[in-house]
C-alpha cells in the first residue's frame, strides 16, 4: 500500500517542483529584470495549477513555493525575536559641513591607507533583516529596538524583491539588511482606495509601509506591492564575504536581491557631494522616497579599524535631506463645514511646486492655529513637505510680511447656513450649532451613515443623497427607511433611477437592517465616537437603552473611552430629536443589541481591569478574551471593578488603587484557572 501511494504521488511532486521552479522564475523576470515572459493568464493558471495540488498534497509542498507569495497565513501575534547581529543605526546630520567633518576624520583615522567610500541612497522606510540559510529564507525580523524586533517572515514571505530561495552561490549563513519602501504609485493608488472604502489614509508611505508589514493577513500584505531594497549584508565570523560593500552589493544582486542600481563609489568629498547634490534634487524622480543619502567606507576590513561609537559605526554616516520648504502668496481663506458642524479653515495658495506635485492648498486646522502662526491677509506662507505627501503650514514668511498688514479675521457666522459659530471654553476650533439647517452637516451625517463602515448602504453616494434631500424625501437618516419605491422612480434631473434602480436601493435599505448594533452606533455619528469607541460600547453596555441611561462617569469607565467622548455621548441622547431618531432607527428594524458569540459567560456581571505584560496574550487579547467570556473590560479602577488582572510590570497606581479600594487582585494563571 505505502509503495502504491509513494508510486502514485511521484509525478504530483515532479509537477510541483517543475511549477515552483517556473513560477520563481518568471517572477524574478518580471520584478527584478521588468520583463513579462508570459502573459497574466498563463501566470495566474500555473499559480493556480499549483495551489491545487498543495492543497490535494499539503505534505509535498515546498515552504517556500511561489504561492507563498499570495499570502493567507494569518499572523496571530508578531513574536519578538533577537537579533543574531544588533541593528545598528547610522549617525546622522543635515548639515554638509558635518559630512565634510566625518570625510576628513575617517581619513585621518585611516592615516595613509588607501580607501574610498560608496554612495547611496537613504531609503526611507522600514528596516529589515532577513536571515538566509543553505540559501532558503528562514526568517524575516524587523529592527525594533535593534536588539530585538518582531518576527515578519509571513508577511515578508508575499514581497516580490525578497528572494525565497537564491540563486547562483550564496554564503551557508548570511543575513540580508535593507529596508521595505512603498512605491509612490501604488502608495496613491492604496490611499484612495482606503478613502473610498471610509478608512483614514496613511500620512506618508513609510507609515504605510510599516503597517503592512504588521497586518494580520498575509493576503492583504501581498496585495500592498511593497519594495525591499537591499543595503547591507553580514555574516558570522568564518563565512567570507566580498571585501567591499561595493562588492557585497554586488555578490547580493546576482543571488537574486533587488539591489538598487544607485550607488556610486567616490574616492573624496568633492564627489561625495555632487552625489548628495544630484540626488538632493532628483529624489521626487524616483518611484519611491528616499530622506538622505548614506555613505559608507567601501573597504570592510577597515570598519573594524574605525569602529564604532556609543550606538553608531565610525565608518558610515547618513546626510539627511531637509524637508523642502517654499513660500507662497495666501490667496485667500475657505471654511469647510464637516458633519459635525466642525469648521475646518483651508489656505488657498497660489499653486506652488513642491516634492514632485503642485501644491494648491492646505489646511489652517482651526482658528488656534492661525493665531499662533499669526497668519495676516496678504502673507506669503511657509509651507513644507518632508516625509509627508501631506503639504504642512509651517509659518509665515516674515521677509514677504507688508507694512501695516491686518490679522486674519475669522468668521463668526456658518459659510453654509449662516448660523454664529460656537466656540467653547477651551476647545481650538469653531463649530457650527445648527445641525438640523446646515446643509453641509445634513448630508454629511447621511453619507457617514450609509457608508461602508456604518450601515453600508453602498449604492447611495453622494449625489443621491443630495437628490432625496432635494426633493424633500430625507431629512435625516430615520427618513431612509420610510421611503417608497413610487416616491424614487422618475428621480433625478433627467429621470436617472427606473425601476430597477429603485429595486436596488430599497434592498439595500433593507439589507441594513441586518448591520450589527455596534455599527448601528457608529452610524449615528456621535462626536468622537469611532468605529472602535461604538464597538467598546457596544459591548460594555450590550444595548441602546443601557447605553441611554448611561451616567458620564460610567461612560468615561469603559475601555478607550475618555472623558470628552463620554460628554459627547451625554450630549448627543440628551437632545430630543436624536432619541426621536433612535426611536424611529428601532420601529424600523435596526438592530438596537448585539448578540456576541461567546466562548462562556464565567465572567458575566463583572467588570475587569488589565495591566502590565501578559504570557499567554497581547494586551489586545485579553480584553477580548474577557469579554469572550462574558466580562467587561473596564480602563480605570472603581468601586465596580471586580478584578484588576495583573501581569508583568503592572502600574505601581493601579496597584494602589485597588488596594485602597478593596478590589481583588488575581494573577494571569489564576485568570486561567477562572475561565478555562
Ligand atoms: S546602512 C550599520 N544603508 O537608515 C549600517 N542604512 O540609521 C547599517 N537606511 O535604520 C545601515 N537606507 O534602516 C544603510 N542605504 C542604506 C540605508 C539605510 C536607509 C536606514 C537604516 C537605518 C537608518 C540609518
């Protein structure tokens, strides 16, 4: 029988082998090379051909074959890992004179030996070792604290330009250095798609880049088309290495690396700096960021001459650009008006080039803003862009100021609906208080609430909205619910929804009734209250009328919840016509209570506090795995705190408290013990 089924899978195994081997390498033509060998069909065909059979013969299959690449592994928790070698960071400096400083140092140190530096870029995003052995990936860590970081191989495992297996020769044990940029193009491309879908963008594609590399689904990671470029390279003792990082780069590249071809050799300063000048002013051509350039002593048996300082080799140095700043003329002011009724002034600019895109406006915050800046009508502002795709007011060009120049008035009255703006003690910015007449906030509430993250409602954009507003069918979201199909066919300027048009989005209306309660709150669009804040309490108080009779103290209670949300919560259920809402949301079928699959309910009726570092859960786990279990999860110890769970390096406060006030204090096994 064993010889039958060994029989039988040898030509799966040989098919297997002959597709990863193909598949690896087309891949390697088409990202390191930008050569297409065959077309998409061909390509998504043998992949798919290939996951088949790893499915069909899960114990064949290479842990290292191509379909890692597409990701699904999930992440549980990103363990910590040590780094075989410290990752050390470089000294840095803005200032060319410094990089003159370290050119005559390191000379003088060498004293006569002949050497020369490399040039290259100062890729800026997320760094990474990647541990390579027998010429496999074993594991991929990111820098952390440069002594320890969090293990990534999953997530790694879907970047095209991080080779899984080497090719040619390669050292038996190596680790590979270098850093995961995202791409400009695809970093604009992801961003608008988040915004699309209702998520908050990434400032910069650095902070993109890094919350890639700590998603919990590798699928997702693999979606991102994230960019290693490959910098260094070390070896234990007795492994040899290429003598010089020129070299290195080099022997890197032919094992399979993208290394990027930017790198120059320079035997002094002068040409040390035409290389940062070159790349000072051509960086925005590149399809990825760069913040500086790094310089290096090529020759490596001289690193260990030089050495290294408190925390940074002496034989390297990273000159980092500064951000770019220009100054333009203030044309003039516009006021935004959100959902909220928050007022957001806008700086109209006179359209100025910056970091590779013209800049036409930018935000003024609010009114606190523009007086610190002292911002008067007629300025020329100072605006800059540094890591961010954001442009940022930075101040006011005071050379361009003009004599007799008048602050910014800032408007008292709504720029929609005319109402005087409200301004309370201590908050920064206005708002407008007519919520129920400002157009602006009517359909911005309504687009809040329809929108993916809400009741997902999706076949409503923004232009229906405002058609149904127009012709007086919704006012606010309650009205969504009551409309008629007779009442939308013929709709729109030339009769734009028929018949199925209609069908469609009363079904869509429908289908919302199934949206969880925890989303039903977010959909309200309470001030401050977030897709996380309503799911917290959501969960803490279990339904709407709990949560309406809610105390602000019991509000502030819950888990990231703080006090301004609690008043806003207070605030929002007080006024009359919301509870008239709430009502009508509730004849209409929402859900107004959640029902959670739990694991237990050991833990129902009581309320617990966590603190310090656990050994069988992340922060983030436990709190779910208290409320799995039935108990809620509370931020600060009270009198209604039944245990506070205490873990590794507890808050000595939270300590205190609870002895003060009595409450039980239990470790994490007796917590074990209570719930398994
Ligand atoms: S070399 C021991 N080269 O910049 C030297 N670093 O403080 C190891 N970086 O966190 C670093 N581009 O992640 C080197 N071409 C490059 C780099 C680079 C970006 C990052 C690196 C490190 C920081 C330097």
């Amino acid at each position: 029988m064993d010889l039958f089924s060994s029989i039988d899978t040898e030509p799966a195994r040989q098919r297997m082998d002959e597709l990863c081997k193909e598949l690896d390498r087309l891949n390697y033509e088409y990202y390191m090379n930008d050569r297409s060998l065959v077309s998409d069909e061909e390509f998504d065909g043998m992949m798919r051909e290939l996951q088949e059979l790893e499915r069909q013969y899960p114990e064949l299959a290479n842990p290292l074959s191509p379909t890692k690449r597409v990701g699904g592994e999930v992440n549980k928790s990103f363990r910590q890992v040590e780094h075989r070698f410290p990752m050390l960071s470089l000294g840095n400096t803005y200032s060319i004179e410094e990089i003159e400083e370290f050119e005559a140092r390191t000379r003088k140190l060498l004293d006569g030996v002949p050497f020369s530096y490399t040039c290259e870029l100062k890729y800026d995003g997320v760094a990474i070792g990647l541990t390579y052995r027998h010429g496999r990936l074993v594991q991929a860590v990111t820098r952390g604290n440069g002594r320890v970081g969090d293990d990534i191989t999953t997530n790694a495992k879907t970047i095209p330009t991080i080779p899984l297996q080497l090719r040619g020769e390669y050292p038996d044990d190596f680790e590979a250095r270098g850093e995961v940029v995202y791409p400009f193009e695809s970093f604009k491309t992801m961003n608008a798609q988040r915004e699309a879908e209702g998520d908050e963008p990434f400032a910069n594609p650095r902070n993109a880049a890094s919350g890639s590399l700590k998603l919990q689904d590798s699928a997702e990671c693999a979606k991102r088309k994230l960019l290693f470029c490959m910098y260094f390279m070390m070896a234990p003792d007795g492994v040899p290495l290429p003598d010089t990082h020129f070299g290195r780069l080099d022997y890197a590249r032919q094992m399979g690396f993208k290394v990027q071809p930017y790198i120059q050799e320079c035997k002094d300063i002068d040409e040390i700096k035409e290389f940062i000048d070159t790349w000072d002013q051509g960086r925005w051509e590149l399809p990825f960021g760069i913040d500086g350039i790094v310089i290096k002593v090529n020759q490596t048996a001289l690193w260990d001459r030089l050495g290294l300082t408190a925390k940074s080799p002496r034989w390297a140095i990273a000159y980092k650009f500064k951000a770019e700043r220009v100054s333009t003329p203030l044309e003039s002011i516009s006021y935004q008006v959100g959902r909220t009724g928050v007022i957001t002034p806008v700086a109209n600019l006179q359209p100025v080039w910056l970091g590779g895109t013209t800049v036409r406006r930018a935000t003024l915050v609010n009114a606190d803003f523009i007086e610190k800046m002292g911002i008067c009508k007629g300025d020329h502002l100072l605006i800059e862009k540094g890591g961010e795709i954001i442009p940022k007011v930075v101040g006011v060009d005071m050379d361009k100021r003009q004599a007799g120049a008048m602050p910014v008035q800032y408007i008292t009255r709504c720029p929609e609906c005319g109402a005087a703006l409200v301004r309370e003690e201590g908050e920064a910015g206005h708002y407008c208080p007519n919520s129920d007449g400002c157009h602006p906030q009517i359909i911005g509430r309504l687009e809040h609430f329809v929108s993916r993250k809400a009741m997902g409602i999706d076949t409503l954009g923004p232009e229906r909205l405002e058609l149904l507003y127009s012709a007086g069918l919704v006012r606010n979201v309650a009205d969504l619910y009551d409309l008629k199909r007779e009442q939308l066919i013929g709709l729109g300027s030339d009769a734009t929804i028929q018949d199925k048009g209609a069908d469609n989005l009363l079904a869509a209306i429908e289908a919302s009734k199934e949206v969880p309660f925890e989303r039903v709150l977010f959909a309200l669009g309470i001030r401050y209250v977030g897709e996380v804040g309503a799911k917290k309490l959501a969960r803490y108080f279990g339904n709407m009328d709990a949560l309406m009779a809610a105390t602000e103290e019991e509000l502030a209670g819950v888990e990231d919840v703080g006090e301004v949300t609690a008043k806003a919560v207070c605030q929002w259920f007080a006024d009359a016509e919301h509870r008239t809402v709430v009502e009508r949301l509730r004849t209409a079928g929402l859900k107004m209570s959640g029902e959670w699959k739990m694991e237990s309910q050991k833990l129902a009726g009581m309320t617990l506090v966590v603190s310090g570092t656990f050994e069988h859960f992340s922060r983030e786990e436990i709190k779910a795995d208290i409320e799995n279990h039935g108990g809620k999860v509370s931020g600060s110890i009270s009198g209604k705190t039944t245990y506070l769970v205490a873990g590794e390096k507890m808050g000595p406060e939270k300590q205190k408290k609870a002895e003060k006030l009595g409450v039980k204090i239990i470790t994490e096994a007796e917590y074990m013990d209570m719930t398994r």
